[in-house]
C-alpha cells in the first residue's frame, strides 16, 4: 500500500485534487460545517466555533429536541441568529462540486450542513443528513415554510414562536436536532451513493457526530482524500491528506 500524502500548500492541494478526480469515475464528497466557513458561517468545535462561544444555555442543548419542545422561545432566538444565515452565498468548493456534477464526475452530495449551499450552487443530488433551515414545517397540517418566512416574524405567538398562518399549528424546522433520530431513506441514499464510489472526499468535518460520521466506513473504493485541517478518524485510511483552506483546495 503506497503511504499517504500530506499537502499543506492551497495551490499544490488544488493541483494534486485537479489529478486525482481526473482520475475518478464515480466521486462522492461528504462534508461538514468547514465546507461552509468560506461562506461566513461559523462552524461548531473549531476555537472560534459556535461552541466555544458563551450562551445562556450550551449550544448541544439548545439544538436538543427536548429544548425545543420546552423552551421554544429561547430555541427560535437561537434558531434565527446562528442557525440561518440567509446573506451566506456559495464559495469556490461548494461551486467545483456542482461542476463535477454536471461533468458527471461527481454522484453525490452527502452534507451534515443545514444551510442549503450546495443546492445554491447548484448541485441537484444532495443528501442532508441533518435536514435543512431551509424547510419549516407545520407539525399540524404540514404546511411547509420558508427559512426567510421565519426571519420575517409575521406569524408568531406572544413569546415570538412562529406558529401556521393555515392553521395554528407549531412550526419545527426540517433539522435534526439532538435527540432526533436520522431520516432512513436520506441515510440508506447515502450509504448506496458512498458504497457504490470510486473516490471519496471526506471535507470540513471532524467525524464525531454519529450516526452520519459512521457512514464513511461504507466506502470500498480505491482513492479516500481528506480535506479538513486537522486529523480525523479516516485519516489513516486517506491516500491524501489536504490540510489547507477548503475552498482554494477546490480551485482548480
């Protein structure tokens, strides 16, 4: 087996990723919130990560299921100002993915991301693993609404929780919040789409939060990169390690 490589320099990372997709047949990129920092959102476990910033409450708790169902004012608060980021446009790797797409390079998105960026740029097989802000729906009728139709804050109770203009009915976000269980069919999609790829980009994503970090281990193919600044699980298993800025490594 030939050892890993390790490329730090942005433009070498790009030419280096440019060789090897080059190569590939059926690409798959899985990603994190480092895929979307270029963007302007902030990602969650790095040292100027939305968790180690101060809050009233931690922030895993406030993205809790039971959270929500208890303290649905301080959850929304919370909700609109570090979860929806409607001004955040697509950067460089966001772009080259939906390129590789429309090349027919590329087979899947599989995102952990909730901001709808890839979809943005314009890639069309996105697999959200934790849902989307994108998407907030009417837990009564089902009606579904809009990220900027939350932001708006025309339909809400006295405690500034949204609530279905249709019926009344409350309004939860398409999200997985912890304590909430992955949508099966969105998994058993990611898990046909990594197993049946030739090449793997694992992106922006530290692998600890299971059960979507699992889902690299259904990788069989030949060629497994890693572009994230810092060592993951897989990193022993990577042919290439990038540890540049994602977007410029996506530069090509």
């Amino acid at each position: 087996m030939s050892s890993t490589v390790t490329i730090t320099d942005a433009s070498e990372a790009a030419a280096e990723l440019a060789r090897r997709v080059e190569r590939a047949h059926r690409i798959v990129f899985f990603g994190g919130a480092g895929v979307s920092t270029a963007s302007g959102i902030l990602d969650f476990r790095s040292v100027d990560g939305l968790y180690s910033q101060q809050f009233d409450y931690p922030p895993e708790t406030m993205l809790s299921h039971g959270f929500y169902e208890t303290h649905p004012a301080e959850f929304y608060e919370f909700y609109r100002t570090k979860m929806i980021a409607l001004g955040a446009k697509p950067n460089q790797a966001h772009l080259k993915l939906a390129e590789l797409e429309r090349e027919e390079k590329l087979t899947a998105v599989v995102t952990q991301n909730i901001d709808g960026l890839h979809q943005a740029a314009g890639s069309k097989n996105v697999l959200e693993l934790h849902g989307s802000v994108h998407r907030n729906i009417c837990r009564r009728c089902g009606a579904t609404y809009s990220a900027e139709w939350i932001m708006a804050r025309e339909h809400e109770d006295d405690r500034g929780v949204p609530v279905c203009p249709e019926c009344g009915g409350p309004i939860k976000p398409d999200v997985v919040l912890y304590g909430e269980s992955l949508d099966d069919r969105v998994v058993q999609e990611s898990v046909r789409a990594i197993r049946e790829a030739d090449m793997l980009i694992v992106g922006g994503t530290s692998l600890v939060v299971y059960p979507a970090a699992g889902l690299v281990d259904y990788f069989l193919g030949r060629e497994l990169v890693v572009v994230n600044r810092d060592q993951i699980p897989v990193s022993s298993r990577a042919s290439v390690i990038i540890q540049a800025d994602i977007a410029k490594a996506f530069d090509f």
